[in-house]
C-alpha cells in the first residue's frame, strides 16, 4: 500500500489531471513512500530534448528500487496544446515513462516552474529535496536521486547523438531567436543584406504572434548565423517540400538529421527540425531554407 502523502504535498497537483499517457493517472497518494522526479518539458524544446536520453536512463535503473518519472508537458506552442502531436512525439522520441497533459499550466503554477527544461526531485513525503533548471548538471542529479533511495554506485552511461549531442558551447554565437511577433526581432528586408544573427524572410509571408506563415510556394527563411548546430521549430498542416543552403550551396557533410546532404527534407509534422549540423570548424555562415509550396509555419531558430 501506497504512504499517504500530506495535504501540502509538492504532488498534489497531480491529483486535478486527467489526461495522462504510458499511464494511469498518478496521485500524491498513490505516489507516497515513493522518490519522483518531476520534469517539465514541451516537445519542441531543444533544451529538454537533449535532456532526454538521461531522464529516460534513469526512470529505466531506477525504477524498480522505488523512482518514478513523471513528465509534465507544458506546451510552448499552439500545436503542443493537440494531444495527438503529443502523443506522436512520446512515441518517435521513445519517452517510456509517465506523462501527464499540463496544457493550463496548472501544475507548472503549483510548483511555480519558470522554465523547460525543469527537474523537481520529490522524496517519499512529498517535500522537493533538489531541483535543477535547465541542461547539464546530469551527475549531480542522478546522485541527487541516488541519495534519496539510498544508493551508491556508478553513474549511468548515457549515448547522446544527433539532435540530443550536447550543445558546442564553445562555439555557439547566435541566440535562441523568435520569429513570431510577441517575442521576435523584426525580420531584415532580404538575404543579402544579413549581418551576424539577423534573419529574413522572402515570398509571401504573414507574420502572426508566434509564428510567421508561408501564403503562397517559393518562399524562403533565412539566418546569418555561427554555431554548430541550426535547429528550427516548424509547423504544416500538410507536408511541404524544403531545401536546406548554406552560403548559397548544399550542406553535403554540414546536413542536420533532418535534410540529406543535397539539402532536401520534408516538413511533415509540427517539430523541431535540426537542419545544420557542422562537421568541421563553425564559422559565419547564410543559412536558407526554401519551400516548394505554401503551409509552412517557422516558429524559434535555436542553436547547438
């Protein structure tokens, strides 16, 4: 039998939510006597899916000496708010463990949460005994997590590779950049005009509050940018052919996981889509993706 957990219990929250996936719904009590770890996320979310290959190592060793993930998602986007987009990424992503729909952010409130990712590490009582925001600090939160079961032994070996590498830190020179209204920077008049971390768009577009979309084919995004990685969040009700430049040319061995080496790819659901991804030295470089057809909505450009 469960531990009942106190009526201020950091899970309490949990309780409200009906809509769930990999599970049943999960309560505070039925949760009790148990060390759960809280992660918020949105699917798109660059920083979270880099994140994931760990959350998912560790709900896999530790549950059956008393962890239990929970994922919280809170979406970002419009198109995160659709269940079925949700549940599509649970699965292309292989997230095994529970997740729980936090579309009015209701929970995100009661823990007070500010950002994606964010990991809440609660013990047996429902107190938050770690938290950590953000990337990074992976052994940190695994011992956190040791420590509450009573456990000491090697970290888990984590095998991060295409979209979920760890970001070129070193490297990176361009900023998280919006493209909608509500939080973007106006866009420069034409391509050629670019300076560092400027963007633009040709064709006809229309820019709404978080996205701008393409009316009509032959249109184009393009970003004067320095970093390893492109990654660029994008939307279509149906797929719309794209082709990836770099200073005019195809990306060959510079393709993102997304494009192949002649730059061509497919916008076929509404996600993150890693268009770049450098093999030899970053430098400044254009980077454009052209449409074949109208429908597509770009959203953020972020960076690896």
């Amino acid at each position: 039998m469960a531990a009942a957990q106190p009526r201020d219990s950091a899970l309490a929250s949990l309780d409200a939510a009906d809509v769930w996936l990999n599970s049943p719904p999960l309560t505070a009590a039925a949760l009790g006597g148990r060390a759960v770890l809280v992660d918020f996320w949105t699917y798109s979310c660059v920083n979270w899916l880099r994140t994931l290959p760990y959350v998912r190592a560790w709900s896999e060793r530790y549950a059956d000496r008393g962890l239990v993930v929970v994922g919280v998602h809170a979406p970002e986007f419009g198109f995160e708010h659709d269940l079925a987009n949700v549940r599509r990424a649970v699965s292309d992503l292989d997230v095994p463990y529970p997740v729980v729909i936090d579309n009015d952010f209701a929970i995100w409130r009661a823990f007070g949460n500010h950002y994606w990712p964010a990991a809440y590490l609660v013990d047996g009582t429902g107190r938050v005994r770690y938290h950590h925001f953000g990337e990074e600090a992976y052994a940190e939160t695994e011992r956190a997590i040791q420590s509450l079961l009573a456990i000491e032994e090697d970290l888990v070996e984590v095998d991060v590779s295409g979209f979920t590498a760890p970001a070129d830190w070193a490297a990176l020179r361009s900023p998280e950049t919006y493209v909608g209204f509500a939080r973007g920077d106006p866009a420069r008049a034409t391509v050629a005009d670019l300076g560092p971390n400027e963007w633009a768009l040709s064709g006809d577009w229309i820019v709404a509050e978080e996205h701008a979309a393409l009316r009509a084919g032959g249109g184009a995004v393009a970003y004067r940018f320095e970093a390893r990685d492109l990654n660029l969040v994008l939307g279509a009700d149906r797929p719309v052919p794209f082709t990836v430049l770099l200073d005019g040319a195809p990306p060959g061995d510079d393709a993102g996981v997304d494009t192949d080496p002649a730059g061509a790819g497919v916008l076929a659901e509404p996600r993150m889509y890693q268009l770049v991804r450098t093999r030899g030295p970053v430098r400044e470089r254009t980077f454009e993706l052209r449409f074949a057809g109208p429908g597509a909505r770009a959203y953020v450009f972020t960076f690896g």
